[in-house]
C-alpha cells in the first residue's frame, strides 16, 4: 500500500452553516446553475476548474460542463465545454489519477461495463473521452467507489431493476495513471446496498447507509485495510445513522465525514449528519447536523471547495432551476442549483464548542 498523507483528527467538534444559494447580482451574472439540471451525475475539481459529468435528465446524458472557481472559492456559471462521454450514462463512477480522469460503468448502454477515459490538459481541460480495455465484471450503477492505496474499488451497487450487489471488485492505478482489469476483491459486504456512502479512515474503510431489498439503511459496516491494499472481511458497526439514508452527498474532512440531504425512504432532505473517527479511524459518533439546503435533494454530489461544501444538482421537489427563471415542473424536478455550506468548525471552533452539533447514537450507546 503507498504512502499517503499523515492522518490529522479535527481538534474539534465540525460544524457547518445553512446552505444558501448564491444570488444573481446584476442581469449580467447568472447564479451557477446546470443548465439543464440533472441527477445522478459525477463532479470532480480539477485545477481551478468544477466539472459535472453525465446524469439522467428525461433520459441519460454524456453532456460536460465546467465552472471557474475563484479566488476567493466562489463558483462561477456553469458552461458547456463541448466534450461528450464516450457512452451517455448515469449513477456511474469517477476518479482522477495522474493526467487522466476515469469514468466507470452507471447506467447506460452498455455503460454499467465500460470504463472510459480523458487526459486532463495543462490548462484544466479535457481531452477527448474514450473507451478502455478494462471493464467492470459486474454490470453495476449507484456503487460506493474508493482509491485505497494503488487501487480503484467498486463496492455494492445496483445491476439494474433494483437487483441489489454486495460483491466488490477492484483494478490496480498503474504508475504511469493507466487502469488494470478489473477483478474480485475476495470479500464481500454484509448487505448488498447501492447508493451507500463510503470514507477511508486511516486503517478502516466505512459503507455507510443506503437502499437494500427492504428500503433505506441506517446501517454502518466496516472493513480493515491490510498493508497490500487488500480488505479484511466486513462486519456491522453496531452504530446507526440518525435518519436511514440513500443517495446522500458525501464530503471528506479530517478525522470527519458529512453527509447532506439524500433520501429517508419517504422523500428528499435538507439536513445532514456528521461521524466523526479517531485517530485509529474508529468511528466514534454520529450526530444531526442542524443544516437546510435551500431544497431538499437526493443524487446529487458535493465537492470541498476551500472552507465550503459545494452542492451540486439531485433529485428534489417543487422546482426546477433553468438559468434564472425559477418554474415549477411537473416532472422530477432535476436540480440545477449549486449551493455552498460554510464550515465553520475549519476556522477555529474548538473541541468544547459543540452548539451545531446534536450528539445522537454514540459507539458507547450500542
């Protein structure tokens, strides 16, 4: 397993602020919405540079579009950057390693295999996507992904017509940023679920939530990460999630892990949970988070942009953004709005300070 950087615990209690949209200032500065919005679709930062990629929007999309991040963290208008993936698809995977960023399987056809590439350019662009070798051995979309040391893993997800996985796979990140085959990981989750977070902590990866066969999960399992890169056998925490949850956004920070709106089973949210880990990345809370999203939302994705979470598309309810004109759609309403989540614990609120924080369903209560 290689080297990665030095594990740090927040000395402190992480807390955010309520999303907030950003306004339209003038008729000449739009707020920075996909146009159109979409669900289920993957983001990454690149350079100074937001990317969407894909999604669903009354059928599968292999539309990119990028936004300028500033200076200041600020999130420009969204554009089209006139790049296509090879395969339109949704619920797909991504990572970027070296000089190349990878797409992998989702819904689409036959997107739930393929795996497909682009070179990132000096100046934060991309190159032309196109096909790899290298294929998924299970058709699958809506899977939790991680780079664990030198190796891309696949966990869970849906074969499609809610045919839930609970195999794992994983291929090796050549040095040269190439993608080896594909091959089973030799364990397997305790519930096969799709739609599940997943972080790394130090020696520990963590599924978290999710869909199975009876509805949304609260559960939590675990698996140790051995110094070749390989897992150890997964088993259930014994901790729950607040509120059972799919399809929640994510975000990593030291020692903490955020997860805003998703869906209960029931209908989209607007609030969030934080689980915070030790310094041996053992999970050792799990508390609300009194945020609001402006709209409740689930699909979506969030990326860590300076001190704020950027929030980006989903499934909501009761309107659809479309540039600057707010109208309601009787459709899925497929989110077009990026909003920003201060965190304000990053910029000094001490460990004693736990006010944003509602501790619920410790380890020490199970």
């Amino acid at each position: 397993m290689s080297a990665g950087v030095p594990f740090r615990v927040l000395p402190f209690a992480p807390a955010v602020q309520p999303f907030r949209a950003w306004p339209q200032t003038s008729s000449a500065r739009q707020p920075p919405n996909l146009i159109p919005g979409r669900l289920s679709h993957a983001s990454a930062v690149i350079g100074d540079y937001l990317y969407v990629l894909g999604g669903a929007n009354n059928g599968y999309t292999g539309t990119v579009q990028r936004a300028l991040i500033g200076a200041d963290g600020s999130v420009g208008q969204f554009f089209d950057t006139g790049r296509v993936l090879a395969i339109a698809r949704a619920s797909h995977g991504l990572f970027v390693t070296r000089n190349w960023l990878y797409v992998v399987g989702g819904f689409g056809a036959p997107g739930a295999l393929n795996v497909e590439r682009a070179a990132i350019n000096n100046d934060g662009s991309l190159g032309t996507f196109a096909a790899v070798p290298t294929t998924l051995q299970t058709p699958r979309g809506d899977f939790a992904a991680a780079v664990i040391g030198n190796y891309y893993y696949v966990f869970g997800g849906d074969s499609g017509g809610s045919t839930f996985i609970n195999t794992i796979e994983r291929a090796k990140i050549e040095a040269d940023g190439s993608l080896g085959p594909f091959t089973d990981a030799g364990v397997e989750l305790t519930t096969a679920r799709s739609g599940a977070a997943i972080t790394v902590e130090k020696s520990f990866v963590h599924v978290v939530g999710g869909v199975a066969a009876f509805g949304a999960k609260d559960t939590i399992e675990r698996a140790a990460i051995n110094s070749d890169g390989t897992l150890g056998a997964f088993s259930d925490t014994g901790q729950r999630l607040v509120t059972k949850l799919e399809y929640a956004s994510a975000t990593k920070l030291p020692g903490a892990l955020i997860l805003a709106g998703g869906f209960d089973g029931t209908a989209p949210r607007a609030d969030g949970e934080a689980l915070t880990f030790d310094s041996a990345g053992t999970l050792t809370n799990i508390a609300a988070v009194p945020l609001a999203l402006t709209t409740a939302r689930s699909a979506h994705t969030a990326e860590l942009i300076g001190n704020d979470i950027v929030v980006i598309g989903g499934y909501g309810s009761g309107y659809l953004w479309e540039g600057t004109s707010l109208r309601p759609t009787s459709s899925w309403p497929y989110l077009a709005t990026a909003m920003q989540l201060s965190i304000r614990s990053i910029r000094g609120k001490s460990r004693g300070d736990s006010r944003l924080l509602r501790p619920t369903r410790s380890s020490a209560d199970r």
